[in-house]
C-alpha cells in the first residue's frame, strides 16, 4: 500500500514492489493481518509537510502479524513456520503489504485474532513508549485523553496493569466500553478539569494525550508540564509539554523517543493472563484502504483500524 502524492483518501493505492528480504537480525512474514496508522493519515493528507515531509513514494503500515517465512543472520529464538506479530523500522515502514520484514517481534498470542494481532504492535510500543517515559507506577492515578481510540484503549489497559488507577476521556457511547476496560470515563470538551477533579480529587499523577487540543487543561490538571506527555498535539512545545514519537531522527517537534520493543513482550505476557485485548474497530481488506484512511479520518473508530492480505 502506497502514496505517490499528498490528497485524500483516494490517492491510496496497492502498487506492486520489489520483494522485501530479511536481513541480518530482522524476520520476513507473510502477512496475516496490518494495522493502519492514524499519523500516516495526516502525512498523506499533506497536514504534517512542514514536519515531516513524505519521500515519495511512501510505503505505508509499521506492524503487522503472519508467518514467518525468512529467518536473518542473527535474528534469534525464531525459525520459519511461526506465527509472531511485530513492527518494521520506522523508516522502513511497508507493513501494509503480502510480506513484511520485522525489526522487532513476539510470539502471537493465542487468544489473538489474526485482526488483534495485526493492529497490536503499533498501540503496544506507543504505550509502553509514554507509560515509561511519564514513569507510571502502582498507587498513581494517570488520565487518559482518547482513551477509547486505538492507542488509547491499550494505555488504559497497560496502565492497570501497572497497579494504577485510570481516568479515561471519550463521549459518552464509549463509556461503557472504557469501563470494560477498567478506566473510569469522563466525557472531554469544555469543564474537562471539574469533571476529572470530581472523579479524583486527590489529584492526577501523568497524563496521556491520545487526543489534541486540550494541553492547557491537562498541564492544570497534572500540575506540571513535565507530567503530561501527547502524542497527537504538535502544540506540545508551546506547552511545555513532550510530544512522544517513534520516528527516527529529529523534524520540528524534537527528537525521537528510544522505540519500546520491549513493551512487545509484556503484552504477550498480559494476553495470556487475559489481562490485554486489542479492540478493533473495522476491517478491511489492503484493496480497500482508501476506505480505511477515511474512517480513520473521522476520528471516531473504537480500537484499531486494521488491513488483512
């Protein structure tokens, strides 16, 4: 799945490519199932070029899950046949595709679906990544913005299983959802700090930005810049705030964070104890990813948007 020029949704398209490989510690799967990502959205669009500028053509997706079908030198603990989910470099990317070479990896639970699957790895690092950076631990009390979109939903889960407690964002048909999750929701927009002050008026301790243009109320409510942490507003600097991304290298709105891979395993662990799930919004298949960014564009998908091959 590719874009040779920035546009709407339509300019998405399956192109054939030169055949990936692995290489030297990386893995090579057939791919069962990918995950889109939001962000390539706003870099398709053409809303993120004074960032972070798209070498054409892009190759989109940076996780997916499948068989593995080549193993690298030096690429450990793996061997054909197995079904792992996992995620490419970030400057390699074309996850959204029949093969996919994986930088990191992790056996596939097997109460994941081949859609749970194919969408995890993305939510999971980006988790880990600002759990870890906001340093939430047990007996704090974290809030989630976004919390019932697809990073979001796995922060609320990753966070409890920390031992915190989570205050969760969303509109109220989500509520219900995010209480199934173990979060306690409140709605977003205006009186945002009232609302969550009411369901902890000990305080809130780091705050996960899933959304945008609420850091002002999120700053009050944490106390601190330094304990809030977006992954959505491109404000952040003006804020005092950290804007978390994976990429590699740095562009206007800093450096890029050290990648959580490790947050891989941890999910496996917590699948199994049924303690993760991977909600998934929709599904569609790679001819149809046109559709898919469209969804994705509304912002109002419930988990993950996810691509099966």
């Amino acid at each position: 799945m590719q874009f040779t020029e920035y546009g709407p949704p339509s300019v998405v398209h399956v192109a054939e490519v030169e055949e990936p490989h692995a290489g030297a510690g990386t893995v090579r799967v057939a791919v069962r199932a990918t995950g889109l990502s939001p962000g390539e959205t706003l870099l398709r669009s053409g809303a993120m070029r004074a960032m972070v500028p798209a070498a054409f053509p892009y190759l989109t997706g940076f996780d997916a899950a499948g068989v593995v079908d080549e193993v690298g030198v030096g690429a450990e603990g793996v061997r054909p046949g197995d079904e792992v989910f996992g995620m490419t470099s970030t400057t390699g990317r074309a996850a959204n595709a029949e093969y996919a070479v994986l930088t990191a990896w992790a056996r596939k639970p097997a109460g994941w679906s081949w859609e749970e699957a194919g969408g995890a790895a993305g939510s999971v690092e980006t988790g880990t990544r600002v759990l870890d950076r906001l340093g939430v631990r047990a007996g704090q009390t974290v809030l989630v913005q976004g919390a019932a979109g697809e990073t979001g939903a796995v922060a609320v889960q990753l966070a409890l299983a920390r031992g915190a407690r989570v205050v969760g964002t969303a509109s109220a048909h989500n509520h219900d959802f995010l209480r199934s999750l173990g979060a306690e929701p409140t709605t977003y927009g205006a009186g945002l700090a009232e609302r969550v002050r009411a369901l902890a008026p000990d305080g809130i301790d780091a705050v996960f930005d899933c959304a945008r243009g609420a850091l002002p109320e999120l700053v009050e409510l944490a106390g601190d810049p330094t304990r809030v942490v977006t992954i959505a507003d491109f404000d952040a600097p003006a804020h005092g705030v950290h804007l978390s991304h994976g990429a590699a290298g740095g562009d206007a709105v800093g450096a890029a964070d050290p990648v959580a891979v490790h947050g891989l395993g941890i999910a496996v662990d917590l699948a199994e104890r049924g303690r993760l799930r991977v909600p998934v919004a929709a599904v569609f298949p790679l001819e149809q990813a046109a559709a898919a960014h469209a969804l994705s564009e509304t912002r109002h998908a419930r988990g993950r948007i996810v691509l099966t091959v």
